[in-house]
C-alpha cells in the first residue's frame, strides 16, 4: 500500500530534517506546501525528495497561517498515494513494532488509523492516518480535523512526538487565540473553538478570560471527555488564582463524571492543599496514585501523564514533611 506524507511549513530549517528522517523508509512520498519560508526549509525538503509547493497567500505579511485546513487542502490535493500520513515539521515519527504498520494499512475495511500524540507529558488520538477518499477534506482554521465516513482503528503502536521550536515565531497559545477568535466571529456556535479559546487563553495565563469559555463548553457541549477536559481546565484556572473552593467544585464535577482517570484527583489535591486540608489533599493524591493512564481503547481527550505517578507521588513527600513537621512541633510545645 503507497503512503504519502503530507506537511505545511515555514520558517522550519531547524526541525524539518529530524522529521523527515523519522519518515524515512515508511512513505513513497512527501507533499510539502511551504507557505513562504525565508530560512534553508525549501531546499531541505527538495534534497530529500519531496515535491514542494510554494503558497504565500495562505499566509498573511507576518508568514502567520490564515486557515490550517486550507493549507493541508493544498498538500493533501498533491499526494497520489492511497494513504496519508499527515505529520508537522516540529513532529517525529515513531513505530514501536514496525511489523505491524503495514499490515495495518493493508487491512481493507479501516479508512482512519488514530495514532498515539505525545506533547509536554500530555498524550491523546487523533486520525493522522487515512485513505485518501473522494470526500477526504480537512475542515476548521485551527485544530483541523479531517472528515471520515468509514470506520476508524485505534493504534497506540503508532506515536507521533510533537518537538516544538517556537523561537522567533508565535506561539502556540498565540496562534490558538487568533484563529479560534475569527472562528467565533464566524460561528459563534463553534464549541470546538470555544474549547480550543479557552485552552490557549489558559497556556498563556488568561486565566479569568479562560474560565467562562471552559464553562461554556461544560454546559453546551454532549462530548463527555470533552467536558472532562473542560471541568479540570476550568478548575485550573482557579487554582492558580488561589480560588480553591471553585477549583475544588469544578475539580469534582470532572471527578463524578470519569472517576477512573487521575487528573481530577490531582486538581482536588491541589485545592484542598490550598485550603490547608493536608487530611484530605493526602486522600486525593493517595488516590491519584492507584489510578492507571487510559489504554488506547479506553482514553478522556488530554491524558496528562504526570498525574499518573510523577506528580502525586512528589506531592504525598511534601505532605508527608509538612505533617511530620507538625507532629514534631505539637511533641515539643509545652
């Protein structure tokens, strides 16, 4: 089966290669749509083989993409494979049993294959392998999404790593926000983009601006792991404005609503640490610890690893010498 890998870039000399190495030896061919780079990236991508198209209406004076979608339209159009992998520059390929990756694309009744994204401790699924169909179109400016019709296999075998080098370019939080806002403006009932506005307003510490579009999410939208997502934003964001009764609340709802995962039990820790319940913070990290990350068949929308051990377990020694620490002052008063 004949796979294309299919990218949008700029300004990507530093990352580019690393990607497509990672690439190498899996793909037939490589569609790059380059959106006006000024630095080597163009002529990195056409040493290593790739068609490159050059498109600087996609982006606007300041080499800022106006529409993801449009632009992975361009590359898509460009593949003559059956297949698509659909990967970034700042991103790396990996297999962990190679064996099985053909086999996969050979089996006649998948369109869509989600792979296993890792970025910053955070892990979820997404469709970046599909057959290329006559309906096949990316939809949405910002956190694109492509349209499948038939029926979808998850592989958790498959990862794509996100490496981000941002220096000298937007950030991602930046980007999130200013194409989430003309989504808005274009459809004020995008609650996808309402979700997406109010994660990027959060990575960049807006966190009062953030808490009304996470809210809004929780109420309106029916996606459960989605709401999930939306409630430990939300409580977040009162966390770190010391607003530990709301963060608390919202940090429960997340918890009624999947009491397998292992976020809300952190966030709950959190908050009754904060409001000097080292009794209860203790119970809810202790608990955060017996909780397993979410299989690929099994997974809410953002897995935060950490939360899985790493985290609870540093927070249970902080507790543990805080109460200690009382245990030895009450022993020595009069």
């Amino acid at each position: 089966m004949s796979l294309a890998a299919c990218l949008i870039v700029h300004n990507e000399e530093r990352v580019l290669l690393r990607c497509l190495e990672s690439i190498a030896g899996w793909v037939d061919e490589c569609c790059i749509v380059d959106t006006g780079s000024k630095d080597a990236t163009v002529d990195i991508a056409r040493a290593f083989g790739a068609r490159v198209q050059i498109e600087r209406s996609l982006a606007d004076d300041a080499g800022r993409l106006l529409d993801f979608a449009a632009a992975r339209n361009r590359a898509l159009a460009m593949a003559r494979s059956e297949w698509i992998l659909s990967i970034d520059a700042d991103e790396v390929l990996s297999l962990r049993r190679p064996e099985a990756f053909r086999s996969l694309l050979r089996a006649s009744r998948w369109e869509a294959i989600e792979v296993k994204i890792l970025s910053g401790g955070t892990q979820w699924f997404l469709p970046r392998l599909f057959r290329r169909m006559p309906w096949t179109r990316w939809r949405s400016r910002v956190h694109e999404w492509v349209e499948i019709q038939g029926a979808t296999r998850r592989c958790a075998s498959v990862c794509i790593e996100n490496r981000p080098d941002k220096a000298g370019k937007e950030s991602a939080a930046q980007r999130d926000a200013r194409l989430c806002a003309q989504q808005l403006e274009e459809d004020p009932n995008n609650l996808r983009a309402v979700f997406y506005m109010a994660r990027a307003l959060r990575l960049s510490g807006q966190y009062i601006a953030a808490i009304p579009y996470y809210e809004r999410y929780w109420r309106e939208s029916d996606y459960a792991a989605g709401r999930y997502t939306a409630a430990i934003g939300s409580a977040i964001c009162r966390l770190l404005l010391h607003d530990f009764e709301r963060a608390r609340a919202s940090a429960m709802r997340a918890h009624r609503l999947d009491p397998r995962l292992a976020e809300a039990c952190c966030v709950l820790g959190d908050a009754s640490l904060g409001l000097g319940r080292l009794d209860l913070s203790h119970g809810w990290f202790q608990r955060a610890m017996t909780k397993r990350p979410p299989t690929a068949s099994k997974f809410a929308h953002f897995v935060d690893l950490s939360c899985y051990r790493e985290y609870p377990a540093s927070r249970l020694r902080l507790i543990d010498q805080a109460l200690a620490g009382e245990l030895s002052r009450a022993s020595t008063s009069p």
